[in-house]
C-alpha cells in the first residue's frame, strides 16, 4: 500500500486530503495529514473574530472532521528529507523523534509574515493569519480601552486608542475595517475616551490599496474607509517598531501601542532550509504542481508554492488558488497510483471579494463589478456556501443573525498565565523606564547601549553607561520599590525582559541567580 504524505492542514493540505479520500479506496494508499493544529482555519473570515461577529472558535474546523479517513497528527514539521523520503516532526507528551516516511508527499505549509530586516517588529508588532493571532489582537484592543480609560496622562492614552494596520491588501485591508468599526462601536462603553483620540491608521506602500482588485473598486473601498474614520497612509510603509511607535520609511513615526503586520509573506522556515528550487522565495513546481526535479513524488500546493497556470500567469496566495491546486494534486498521485494522464493546473480564478466592515463590500466576479450592500451579501453567501462542514455553516450563520440583533461582545479572553520572558526593541533617545516608575521587570541588553540618568536639582545627570551583556532594574524589582533612575536608549537597543514573576520564581529557585542581582545591586548602591 502507497504511503501519501501531506504537510499542512490549510485550504491546500485539507482539500488535497479529501479529495484523495474520495479518488482512492483505502486499501491502495494511506493518507497522513500533519499539522501544527487539530483543526482548519478558514482565514478569509477571521478578521470578523476580532470584533466577536463570529465567535472565537466558529471560524475553524476540526480536520478528523473534514477528513476522516486521514490520520491526522498533530505535530511540528521539523524536517524534509527528500533524498531518504522521509519527513521529521516534533516530539509529543514524551520526546522521542518521530520519522514519516512517505511516497508521494504533498507540501502546504502556507507561509508566515516575515520581520526580516525591520528592527523592532518582531517584538513589537502583531502578524495576522492564524486563529489565536486573532484572538490576540481582540485581547490586546480590548485592553488598550480598559487602559486608555483609566490613563490620565494624555500621551499615553492617545497611544493606546492608535491603531495601525501595515499593508492594503485584502487582509489588511479587511482587519483595519473590523478593528475601525469594532472600537467605534464599543466607544460609548469607555466614557472618559474622547472619542476624537480614537485613530485607525492603514500604511500601505503603493498610492492605492487592493492593488489586484479594479482600480473604481479600490477607490470606491478608499472612501468608504475614510468615511468610516480610517486613517489612509499611502506611498509610505512600516519599516521598524518600538513598544511606542510605528516607523515608517518617509521618518514619519506614529504613536501607537497597537501595530498589526499583515505583509511581508514568506515561507516557513522548515522550508526555508529545504535544499531544492525555489523562486522568488516560493517552492518552484511545474505545471503539474511538482516540484522540480522531484516529479512523480513531491508536490507543493498553496501560498508556500510558486504556481504559473496553463495560460503563465502566477497564481495568487488565495484560498480559491489553493484549493484548486489541491485538487489538481490530487489528480496526479492518483494517476501516479492507478496509471493515466497526468492533469496541468489551468484555474485563472473566478473573482475577488473584499469586506470593508459594517454591511459594505467590493465584488468582481466573473468581470461583473459590484459594491456596497449587494456586494457583502453576495461575499456573506459565497463564503458561508463556501465553509467546509455543515455544523461549521450554522455557527457562523447564527453568529451573524446574532451580530445583526445585539451589540458587539466585549470580554476580553483571560488566557492562561505563562512565563512572560520577551524582548523589546527601542531606537535611540526612547525611555525604557522613568524614575519613579514601579519596578515590574528586570532587563538583560542584547544588542545596543543605554544611559542610566537620574535628575537631581532639577538636571538630568547621567550616572552610567550600560553596554551588550549588561543588566539592569533589578534595585527596584529586588526591594519592591520605585526605580531610582530613567534608562535611555542611546543607539538602537534590544533588551530581554523578565517580569518581575518570573524573575522572583527564579530567584527563589536558584539561589545563585538571585544572588548574581543582589550583588550587583548592592554593587550598584554602594553598600
Ligand atoms: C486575514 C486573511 C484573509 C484572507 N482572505 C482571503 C479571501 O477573502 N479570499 C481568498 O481566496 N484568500 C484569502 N486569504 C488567503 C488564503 O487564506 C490563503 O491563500 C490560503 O490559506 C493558503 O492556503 P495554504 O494551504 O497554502 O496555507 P494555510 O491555509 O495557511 O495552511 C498552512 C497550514 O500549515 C500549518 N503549518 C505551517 N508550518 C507548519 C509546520 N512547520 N508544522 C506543522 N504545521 C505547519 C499551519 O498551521 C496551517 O494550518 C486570506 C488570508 C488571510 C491571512
């Protein structure tokens, strides 16, 4: 029995699973799925989780659901081996290391936003593609408004009702609409807001957004995003972030506590480091999908792909591509299986739908162009028709009746407490921390330097320089008081951050961690 091997559980892996399900009996080959998570992500939709219009776990579908007949596991893919046709994934409750081995392997593993190049983003800004990025961006909004409520100090609360969104495609364009209308609607709950500070920015690169939809489409979309109170940044592009700001290529910088990435996209690592060709950063595959030099066994399918169809135009990164490459693989590993010809990919796409929030949207299908109302209608009817899974179809059609009869929900989800080790970014001239501050975290530089100020008789003097390797705020974290001087960045720095939490659990756990701060406060205090 052939051994059919597929990696990912997005639109190109689940597709490619069920419809080899349908084309093949079970006692011709076995079918393995892998996927970080158990279940299907249906990412057209997911900008609505972050304002709750569909609920938290209604936009995803359990894969043994999807495709039962597929053994799923659940697991990291850490390695391809295609010279030994075996695949490495990351070990479970008990580590030990699991090997596939495969015949015929199917690569989806879709891709990732990529930092690469841009200081700060990696730590400070948000990507946008899977569920729990969504339920993080509702988290972090909902508590910007908690916080801006209670904040006196204007600057702050400015920055903490400022969002931006990087990116005018179809999803930065969609999550800026939800995220506008979202804040908008729950205003009225946070009275000591000014409504007036409230801002959305989008950045987007070119002079218009939605670059691939018609250009009276993308305007017509432009407008009513302003209308609605967006903020359209154009020509201009994120470039680097701090905990405080967006900097972007022009220089300009835009307060704000909040930035969400949705470009640039790359390829998972595991890819990445996968020896065979690639273009333009994409696995390159042929018309049939198979990855060259590989025919016969390996095929990629989805945004980790670089596709030219029949005709040589590029395939976009789109659910509609993918799930159409999924069945044109499938078709040829089961030629490969059973004999006969095999199939070239042709789809050229049918259309393009954006939605723009609050009952609007942009539609071009089948060169008909449409927008406003009829055209969201036509977008809630062709994804709801689209959803894979009847029990998947009534959640969220139910969600939407309830969206359209009550207001917004504002729970904010109180995850799990987990170590809160993290890093941050700052340019030079940026406050770490301001004398007088409450200590809450203990900091380790990384890369860069810093100035260690405290005023006295009203002048700011600086009282040390700290380097690379250094550490500092532990005085105030080990006695429980106020810092007793300002940090300032003076060239660009990273510095790891312990909470104070953690840092105590450490302490109390290994002594000689604790001790190596005490000393150096002591050190530091002149005792
Ligand atoms: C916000 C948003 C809105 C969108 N809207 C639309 C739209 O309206 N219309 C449209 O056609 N397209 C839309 N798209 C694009 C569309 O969702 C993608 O083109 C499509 O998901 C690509 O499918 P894929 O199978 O290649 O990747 P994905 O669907 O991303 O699936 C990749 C899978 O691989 C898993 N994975 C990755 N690396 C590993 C690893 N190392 N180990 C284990 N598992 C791994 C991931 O967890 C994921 O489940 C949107 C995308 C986003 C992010």
């Amino acid at each position: 029995m052939k051994r059919i091997l597929i990696l990912g559980g997005g639109f190109g892996g689940v597709y490619t699973a069920g419809r080899l399900e349908k084309l093949l009996s079970p006692d011709e080959a076995s079918i393995c799925l892998v996927n970080r998570e158990n279940y299907f992500v249906y990412q057209p939709m997911l900008p609505e989780v972050i304002s709750g219009s569909i609920g938290l776990t209604d936009v995803v579908s359990p894969i043994r659901r999807l495709c039962p007949r597929t053994q799923l596991i659940m697991r990291e893919v850490e390695n391809i081996d295609l010279q030994n046709r075996t695949v490495t994934v990351s070990p479970g409750f008990r580590p030990r290391r699991l090997e596939l081995p495969y015949d015929y392997l199917v690569i989806a593993l879709g891709g990732v936003t990529s930092f690469y190049g841009m200081p700060g983003m990696l730590e400070h800004s948000l990507p946008f593609r899977t569920l729990s990025d969504a339920i993080v961006l509702r988290n972090r909004i909902i508590h910007c408004l908690e916080e801006a409520d209670v904040e006196t100090d204007v600057e702050l609360r400015r920055k903490l009702v400022t969002f931006v969104v990087s990116g005018g495609g179809f999803s930065g364009v969609e999550v800026i609409a939800e995220v506008n209308d979202f804040v908008r609607a729950v205003a009225r709950h946070y009275p000591r807001i000014p409504r007036e500070e409230i801002r959305c920015v989008l950045l987007h690169s070119r002079e218009r957004i939605l670059q691939e939809m018609d250009e009276g489409l993308a305007l017509f979309a432009q407008k009513i995003l302003a209308a609605r109170g967006v903020e359209l940044h154009l020509g201009d592009r994120l470039v680097a972030a701090t905990s405080e700001k967006a900097i972007l290529k022009s220089g300009a910088e835009i307060l704000s506590k909040t930035i969400v990435s949705t470009v640039p996209s790359a390829m998972p690592p595991v890819l990445e480091k996968l020896d065979c060709a690639k273009e333009k950063g994409r696995l390159l595959v042929n018309e049939q999908l198979a990855l060259q030099g590989h025919e016969g066994q390996v095929w990629a399918v989805g945004d980790c792909a670089f596709i030219k169809t029949v005709s040589g135009t590029q395939a976009p990164p789109t659910a509609q591509h993918a799930t159409r490459e999924a069945e044109t693989v499938a078709a040829n590993i089961h030629a490969e299986i059973r004999g006969g010809g095999r199939t070239a990919f042709a789809f050229e796409g049918l259309g393009k739908l954006g939605a723009l929030g609050h009952n609007c949207a942009i539609a071009e299908v089948f060169g008909i162009k449409i927008s406003g109302l009829p055209a969201w209608l036509l977008w809630r009817a062709i994804y709801l028709m689209k959803l894979p899974g009847l029990n998947t179809k009534i959640r969220v059609a139910a969600d939407w009746l309830i969206a359209l009869l009550l207001p917004p929900d504002l729970a904010q989800l109180s995850l799990a407490r987990m170590s809160g080790f993290h890093e941050q970014h700052f340019t030079p001239g940026e406050t770490v921390f301001h004398e007088g501050d409450l200590g809450d975290f203990v900091y380790v530089i990384q890369v860069g330097e810093c100035d260690v100020l405290r005023t006295i008789d009203g002048q700011e003097q600086k009282l040390a320089e700290l380097k690379a390797g250094d550490y500092f705020g532990e005085m105030a974290v080990l006695s429980d008081a106020s810092r007793n001087a300002t940090v300032r960045a003076r060239t660009a720095m990273n510095v790891l951050l312990i909470p104070k939490r953690d840092f105590d659990k450490l302490k109390a756990n290994v002594p000689a961690f604790g001790e190596v701060f005490s000393a150096l406060a002591r050190q530091r205090s002149g005792q």
